[in-house]
C-alpha cells in the first residue's frame, strides 16, 4: 500500500476514535446533569471549566507543534484524554467533576491541534482535497459514541462502565494507529507567536470558527438536554444522534461541494442551513421537526471548521501548526461562551428561546466569510 494512503488511514483512524470518546462525554451530560442535581445555570457553569482549561493549554500546544513533530503529542495527548474520560465517570463530588472535564478538555486542545496539523500536512500529498474527509470520519465517530450511548441508556448500564469500555476500546486502536502517522514534519520556520497588528488572515478566520464553535458546541452540550426537557423525550439522545448523522454524512461530501460552488459560497449556505434548522426545532418543538431541524444544524457546521483549517493552512506568515492553534483559540473562546450563555439564558428565559442565540450567530457567518474574502482581494492587490 502507498504511504501515503497509510498515512491517511492511520490518522484517520484517530479523528474517528477521538470523535467516538467526545460524544461519549457529551451524549451522557444529561446524566451528569440529574446524578450530580445541577440546574440549568450550575451545569453552564460546570461546563466553563472546559474552555477555561482548553485556553490553558494553548501556550503548551504552540509550544508543542514549535518543538517536535505532532506524532508524538497526538499519542500523548490521546492517551491522557481518554484517562480523563475514565475518570469523569467515576468522579462521586462537583469538584473532582470539574478536575475531570478540565483534564478531558486540556488534553483535547492539544490533541485537536496535532490531528488538524497531520491533515494539513498530509493534503499537500493529495490533488484532491481530503481535510473534510477527516473531520467527517471525527462525525462518524462521534455518531457511533451517540448510538453507542443511547443503548448504554436504554440498558440502564452504569456511566462509569460505559466510560470505560469506549476509552480502553478508543486507546488500544490508536496505539496500532501511532506507527504509521506522519512523521518529521516540524516546520522551520513561522513557530513562533507573533504580538503586534492583528493579521486580519488569521482573524477573520478566527471569527469564523469563534462562531461556528458556538454553535457546534452548544449543539454538543445542550441538545441531549433540549429533546430531554423540550421535546419530552425520554431517549434524550436522539437529538444528538440525528444532528452527529447529518454533520457526519455532509462532511464526506464538503470537499467536493467547496471545489464546486467556492469557499466562499458555501460559508454563506451553511450560515442559512444553521438558522433555518434552529428555527424549525424552535418554532415546531415536536418530535420529528425539531429531528429535522437539529439534522440541518449538523449539514450547516459540517463543512465550516475543516474549511477553515484548510485555508488557515495557507497562511504566509505561520506554519499549519501555528496558524492552526492560533484560530483554534478563537474556537475555544466560542466553547466559552456558548454553552454556559445557553445554560444561563435557558435559566432565565427558558431553554427553548435560549436556541435563538445559535440562530442569530448562524446569520453573523456571511458578514463576516464575506469580509474575509475582501480582504483577501485587498492583498492580492
């Protein structure tokens, strides 16, 4: 077999199992929600400590794609991610809790920047584009965690043992996974963190993703809790489930629908996509249409973050690495805000009208792609 197509399978492999151990923890938030007796508001502010601790490890991360090649923190990374995991689910108090998810999240920066670095590499060596395909197997991975969550529910089986089994599963693949990634590929030369003007690249782009993130990670937070106490479902999972499918289907596809209608455009159509799904699942809060809804959510942000890492690669003045946790900071800022913003808003206004606000920053992604794009023309000037 090619190497590089071994190298593909390979990190592949990881975005999938790294997918499959972070629905694991978001499909079970319900769980948490009702063992530990949280509110909306307490539980917005539980989930603080992941974005809290995600921007702790920025610095280490930058310092870790700036020192070596991104094989050996993508195993270390891995590996302490799923301990964490394990440990989430024996957890007894809220704040061994909070230890948890910061460890969980601080181990998932960096594991998120060495991923998205690897594919970045790895698409100089293709023709075609195959970051969207990565970032899809992530979704299918994550839709397996889903799946795999909603029978551990309806079997009553225990959290901890539920944690367990997909983290030993998850860690004993990717340790196979480990030998065949790519190798030496620590970039000479933009490692290192540059202060001053603001690059407008790499800020437009990481509004973007500031915007996107808020919505993805709202939908990984809260839409088990909105089919659960909304909808009246008892299979709380099934929301997560359909809006993981849809993200995961359409991200095999965002690769080739970008070659053919543009970057540019298709920011545009995954904004609509996203507000219209939202509105759906808010104005028809039923069964099937907020189903519906929540699956356009998933088409809508499936192609935005690997469409953003893959020009985030091109930038001039950082290497993939850099650029790459630089706008994934702005990501972690969203993941800040957004899921404690609807705990709060939920608490106040109910949760229903709380999804408004994925609604409003669904519709913030066209003024700002497009200027992006002029800015671009500006350059090129």
């Amino acid at each position: 077999m090619e190497l590089k197509i071994q190298q593909r399978i390979a990190l592949g492999t990881f975005f999938l199992v790294s997918g499959l151990s972070f629905a694991t923890w978001a499909s079970r938030i319900p769980t948490i929600k009702t063992f530990f007796d949280l509110n909306d508001a307490e539980l917005g502010t539980v989930l603080l400590a992941m974005p809290v601790s995600s921007l702790i490890g920025l610095p280490i991360s930058g310092w870790l794609v700036s020192k070596f090649d991104s094989r050996k923190p993508l195993l270390a990374s891995f590996t302490l991610f799923n301990i964490s995991l394990i440990f989430i689910g024996f957890v007894k108090s809220t704040f061994f809790l909070i230890v948890g998810i910061s460890l969980f999240s601080f181990f998932m920066r960096i594991l998120n920047i060495s991923m998205n670095t690897q594919s970045i590499i790895l698409q100089r060596e293709f023709k075609k584009r195959i970051v969207g395909s990565f970032h899809g197997l992530w979704s299918v991975g994550g839709l397996i965690g889903v799946a795999f969550s909603t029978i551990m529910v309806k079997l009553n089986v225990h959290i901890s043992t539920h944690l367990l089994i997909v983290s030993i599963f998850s860690i004993l693949l990717t340790f196979t996974a480990y030998f065949f990634v790519i190798k030496n590929d620590k970039s000479p030369t933009g490692n290192k963190l540059i202060f001053g003007k603001p690059d407008t690249f790499i800020l437009y782009l990481g509004l973007i993703i500031f915007l996107a993130a808020i919505c993805e990670g709202g939908m990984f937070d809260w839409s088990g809790v909105y089919f659960k106490e909304v909808i009246k479902e008892e299979v709380f999972t099934y929301g997560y489930l359909s809006f993981m499918a849809c993200m995961a289907f359409s991200r095999f596809f965002s690769d080739k629908l970008i070659t053919k209608i543009g970057s540019q455009k298709t920011y545009i159509f995954s904004a609509i996509v996203i507000t219209t799904g939202i509105l759906t699942a808010i104005l028809f809060p039923f069964f099937w249409a907020a189903l519906i809804g929540f699956c356009l959510v998933g088409f809508g942000t499936a192609a935005i973050f690997p469409m953003t890492f893959a020009l985030a690669g091109t930038s001039k003045k950082y290497s993939p690495g850099m650029a790459i946790s630089i706008i994934s900071t702005y990501g972690i800022l969203g993941m800040f805000i957004g899921p404690p913003l609807i705990g709060y808003l939920s608490h106040a206004f109910g949760l229903k009208n709380a999804f408004l606000i994925f609604a409003v920053i669904g519709i913030l992604i066209i003024p700002i792609s497009r200027q992006f794009f002029k800015s671009q023309k500006t350059n090129k000037k």
